[in-house]
C-alpha cells in the first residue's frame, strides 16, 4: 500500500491560472489593436462616383 502526499493548495490555484490566462489574453489582444492603429494605410487617390439614371427609380405613391 503506497501512500501519495498532496502537494497542491487546492481549487483556487485553477482560478489563479485561469484568471491570468485570461488577463494575459485581453493584453495580448488590445497591443494588437494598439500596433494596428499605428500603421498608416494609404487613403485611396480616385474619387469614387457613379452615375444613376433617373430610369431605374420606381415612384411609389
């Protein structure tokens, strides 16, 4: 017959890990949307315009 000794604290030690995991996550995402924010993209140089005529719209009285 062996005889184990418990070397954890218990429960709360999973909600430690689980809550700093989740801390690290939310970390890692807003530097994402941090370094995204500081890459200049390029404003398109056309002017987008197009032309409708009048013969599609329908007049609903």
């Amino acid at each position: 017959m062996h005889f184990y000794k418990k070397t954890s604290i218990g429960k709360s030690n999973n909600y430690i890990k689980l809550s700093i995991k989740v801390i690290l996550f939310f970390l890692v995402f807003c530097l994402i949307l941090i370094m995204l924010d500081q890459i200049n993209f390029p404003a398109p140089n056309k002017k987008i315009e197009k032309l409708i005529p009048n013969e599609t719209f329908k007049v609903i009285k």
